[in-house]
C-alpha cells in the first residue's frame, strides 16, 4: 500500500476551528488546507518533516495530531509557573563557574532531572543527535584527569597543572567534581558541535535551580582533539566526538552578588 502524507497527521475536525495557525507555523510549509478547510500534509512531509512539534504545540483547540510525535505524549504548558522577568534576569545571572564542589555526591534523581530537561534544547533539524555519559565514579574522573594531565606534559603545556597532579594529586583539569557528564554526537550531523553546546548549557542551567554548580572541562575536550586515551577510556563509538563537557556537583560556597559585566556590544540596524 502506498503511504500518503496524510497517513502522517490526524485531524479531529469536532475540535479544528480552522484558523490556519498550524499552516502559519510550520518551518518548512508542509501544511496546508484542503477544499474541505482542513489541514493537510503536503507529499514532501515523509521527507522533510522534522517533528518539531510547532504544529501540534501551537493548535489553540488540540485539533492536531502526528503519528511521529504523538499528542498524548506532549506536556501542556503551565502559564501560572513562568518565572517573571526579573525572576529570569536573577537566575541567569547570578549562575557562576563552579570548580569548588561537596564531597556528597549528586541524587540520582536530581541527574536524571537535569538530563530530561537537556533532552529539550534545540538542535539542527531537530536531529536529536546529543549522546550522555555521566560519571559518577572518582576512578573514572581521575583517570580521564591523568589522560589529560599526560597530554599537558607532552605538549609542555600548563607545567603547574602537570605539576600539581603528578606530585599532590591536586587536580586543576577536573577540580575533584564529584560527577562529569560528556556530551557527544555523530560527526556527520548538521551541526554537532553546537548542539552539543546548546545541550551543555541546558544542564547547566537546570542544575543550577537545583543548587548543583557546574563548569565546563575546556581542558578535556581540548585534549580530544590531539589523544586517543579519553575516547578510549569512555568508549566513544567510531564516527563520534566529544563536544562538551561539565564538571557537577553541589556547590561548596554560596555566592552573594552579582559582578558586573561589560556594557553589551551590539549595533542597531532600524
């Protein structure tokens, strides 16, 4: 049997006002309305739908449905829990680099947390394409330090930071964090590196409600574009990389203000 576009979105016509916003919506204009006034999917959605879910999250009545991304499976949004402006200039500024972390580890519950809520960053064409390790054990952390730490010296790189490791088991890669979590993807994706990034800063970001700091292993994933080790001692499947990487655990020190920043730099074309 031959498989229509239609076959792909299920219309409940008691609930579609017919107000043509799905149509409006959608990325790639694979909606439209047919003689009937209902929408429908052009032929090139087996191809070039995404499943973003524009169409289903932006229908007013909950008229629409996709059979790739199903209806009964999307969370309403919840107007009267949207932080306030203010609320959302606080959080996001007064979010810091952390490299000071408790001993007690992180709940199981809270890590899971914080990667649901990853899960949802954007990504090109909505590939999805963002794969986690998360670390728990100091074994592996100190280990994926060392491979770091061995890079440093022969590159003669950071001979403190080499230093400090080899002679006192002071680690200035991954600052003792009690918790790693790796972000890799296919290399051939639309744009790994950045959803990747984007990825990142959404954990970050949840984790920080939590009162679970974070800040990112820029020597690790440096270090993965000149040594093997750190693929090898995390099992990185050939055809992809390491793009992001966050030391987490619950921050030592509470922070008290909000330091300054540089006047924004931008230019205005009215």
């Amino acid at each position: 049997m031959v498989k229509h576009a239609e076959d792909l979105i299920l219309i409940d016509r008691e609930k579609c006002n017919r107000d043509c916003i799905c149509e409006l919506e959608c990325p790639f204009d694979l909606i439209y309305y047919g003689e009937d006034g209902y929408p429908r999917l052009r032929r090139a959605a087996k191809k070039h739908c995404i499943a973003c879910g524009h169409c289903v999250s932006v229908c007013p009545s909950q008229a629409l449905d996709l059979k790739m991304l199903r209806l009964e499976h999307c969370t309403p949004i919840d107007r009267k829990i949207q932080p306030t402006p203010e609320q959302v200039a606080q959080f996001l500024k007064s979010r810091r680099s952390i490299r000071t972390f408790k001993k007690k580890p992180v709940r199981r519950e809270d890590l899971e947390w914080m990667l649901d809520v990853a899960r949802y960053a954007p990504s090109a064409h909505n590939l999805q394409p963002v794969r986690w390790i998360m670390i728990n054990q100091r074994e592996t952390i100190d280990r994926l330090t060392g491979c770091v730490v061995d890079w440093m010296a022969d590159m003669k790189l950071f001979p403190g930071v080499v230093r400090a490791w080899r002679e006192n088991r002071d680690d200035k890669v991954l600052r003792h964090a009690p918790h790693l979590a790796v972000a890799y993807a296919p290399v051939n994706g639309e744009s790994p590196s950045a959803d990747c990034s984007i990825a990142c800063t959404y954990l970050e970001l949840a984790g920080h409600s939590l009162g679970v700091g974070a800040c990112w292993a820029g020597f690790l994933v440096t270090a993965v574009e000149y040594t093997q080790s750190i693929n090898e001692v995390l099992g990185i499947p050939e055809g992809h990389r390491i793009y992001g990487a966050l030391m987490l655990g619950y921050t030592k020190f509470r922070y008290y203000m909000i330091p300054d920043r540089n006047p924004v730099q931008v230019d205005w074309i009215d």
